[in-house]
C-alpha cells in the first residue's frame, strides 16, 4: 500500500459569493467533519478577508488529493487552485483530559 503523505491545498474564493454558494456552505461544512474523522483532513483554514482557503489533506498522490477535495460541495466554485506536497506540518494540539465521574 502507497505510503501517505501531506499535501497543502490553496483555493480562492469567488469575489462575489452566490446565494447558490451560500446554501452550500451547510454542505460543505458536514463533509469537513466527515472528512477530519476519517482523518483525510489535517487542518482547515478560511481567510474571509483574503478570499483564501487553505486544506491540508493526508492523501497518497495528488490524483488522490484532487478525488478528496472535488467531494467538497464548494470546489466547483473556486479557483487557482494549487496543491503542494509538504515536505512536513506541525501544528500545536491541546488535549482536553477526560475526567470520570466516579
């Protein structure tokens, strides 16, 4: 089996955001969670102010990267959309304790 490694995907938003758009963004949000629990996602960033969207996707090729981000119902409405292999990603994860009732 292919060994899997991350990819940063960079999207830009439409300039202006369709009511279309808008009714989507339900979607899209649902299958983001989806996608974290089946850990296909790693991080996911949105910059209203800019018009950019970063995704950081664990995937095997860049075939399996695009397969992954065309199941976002919003991807048909962005554009220069460009993938990059990360030679890493660190990020910092703060772990709630569970705590028992007993």
């Amino acid at each position: 089996m292919p060994e899997t490694q991350q990819f940063m995907v960079d999207f830009t938003l439409p300039v202006q955001m369709t009511d279309e758009f808008e009714s989507l963004i339900p979607q899209q949000r649902a299958e983001v969670v989806g996608m974290f629990s089946r850990e296909e996602l790693v991080s996911y960033s949105l910059s209203l102010e800019t018009g950019r969207l970063w995704v950081i996707v664990n995937a095997t090729n860049e075939v399996e990267v695009m397969k992954l981000v065309s199941q976002l119902p919003l991807t048909r409405y962005m554009r220069h959309t460009e993938i990059s292999p990360l030679t890493f990603h660190n990020s910092l994860m703060r772990v709630v304790p569970t705590f028992s009732l007993n």
